[in-house]
C-alpha cells in the first residue's frame, strides 16, 4: 500500500542519531519539523525494537517565549499525552476556532481531525485514557476570543496560543497538528494496527497541509501590516 505524497509548507529534517540510550539496546533519536511561522517542534524517541511500540518521551516545542515540553505517554496511559488525546486537543481547538472565525477551511481541517480520531488505536487496547479538560487563560494572560486556552489530562497540561493569530506564547496549532503527525509517523513502523494508524496520519496530514497554507497566509498579512507602518519620526 503506497500513500500519496502530501506537500505542505513544512520542513522536514530526517531523523539522526543521538547518543545511546541509558539502559536501552536502541538510540535516542530527533526528528524535527518547522511551522510557517518559524517555529520548531522536535520530537525525541529511544528504543527502537522491530516488533515492539516505540517508546516516546517528547517533544519540545517552540514558543514566542522560549519553549515547551510535551511529554507524551510511552509505558502507560497516565506517564504522558497519548495521540487520541492530542487529537482531543486538536479538534477542540479547530473546533472554537471555526465557532469564531466561521472559516470553510477550518471546517474542512475538523472533519479531517475528526476521521483521523475516529481511525486510531492506542498502542494498547487495554488502555483507558483519561479525558482531557479545558481551562480559560489564567487572570493577566493576554486576551483570547476562544473560551479556553489550556488542556489538561491527568498531571500534564498544554498551554495553546491564546490568539487567533498564534503569535503569542504557547502552542500554536500548527505546532500542534505537527507533534501528532511526528509520533504517528514513529509508530507506524512497530505497531500491530499499521493501516488504521496510516490511515489517522493521512488524516492529520491533510489536516495539517490546510492549517500550514492557513497560517502561513495569516503570517504574510501580519508581516505585510508591520512593513505598512509608519517608522519613527
């Protein structure tokens, strides 16, 4: 089965080898993407054993303030983010975005989302997730038009860029949609369930070409508005 090439404006920088992982017979290795935006998400994995899941410890993500860790689970389903509850987060927040900005396009990246959600498994059936609640922005956090802007499950949580334009501190979306293509494409070669997680990533990948075309759209209109105004003096 050969999946069709899909192009966006993201990067992509292969995986390469890092130091030895403690205790492990695998390397740890980084697989990294770019957003329209500039910004990086980096994925670090250990312990690659053909016929066995793949253990994810993270990713850091980039932020207009420094960065951010995403743990992600890897030995159960309370030691991280597993990828159906990034996909919660996900569709959340296209989800409010669509109930503010009333795009079609970002209609088209839910229902993409949604099917992607719909099509993947956890790397154990008897896993039993926890759900994940959404918080309004801390008091002096800067104005947001979405009703939320922090994601929690369990002890871990995701703090999303509070602004439509996702300039401000936080997780972007597209960052977002990249993190959850980076650990479906790492557990696509060891999981036993190959054509539904093929499946949710091609899902996500379209997701994720429709929001890079977006955003990098919305990033040339705000760099068009700075060159417009007026200098000092």
């Amino acid at each position: 089965m050969k999946e069709a090439a899909m192009e966006s404006s993201t990067q992509t920088a292969p995986a390469r080898p890092a130091s030895t992982a403690k205790g492990g017979s695998g390397r740890d290795n980084v697989a990294w993407r770019t957003t329209s935006a500039g910004r990086n998400v980096a994925l670090l994995t250990t312990d690659l054993i053909p016929g066995r899941p793949l253990r994810l410890w993270g990713a850091a993500v980039e932020t207009s303030d420094g960065g951010a860790f995403v743990r992600l689970a890897k030995l159960g389903p309370y030691d991280g983010w597993s990828i159906g509850q990034l996909l919660a987060v996900a569709l959340a927040r296209f989800e409010a975005e669509q109930a503010h900005s009333g795009e079609a396009v970002v209609a088209e990246i839910v229902r993409h989302l949604d099917r992607a959600a719909a099509m993947h498994r956890e790397p154990q059936d008897g896993w039993a997730v926890p759900p994940v609640s959404f918080e309004p922005a801390p008091p002096g956090s800067p104005a947001s038009p979405f009703p939320w802007s922090l994601a929690r499950a369990g002890r871990f949580s995701i703090q999303m860029c509070p602004d439509a334009e996702a300039r401000q501190r936080g997780v972007s979306p597209e960052q977002l949609l990249l993190l959850i293509e980076l650990a479906l494409s790492s557990w696509l070669p060891v999981t036993p369930w190959r054509r539904t997680c093929w499946q949710a990533r091609r899902a996500v990948r379209v997701a994720l070409a429709l929001e890079a075309e977006r955003a990098s759209a919305r990033w040339a209109a705000h760099l068009a508005d700075c060159d417009a105004e007026p200098g000092p003096g």
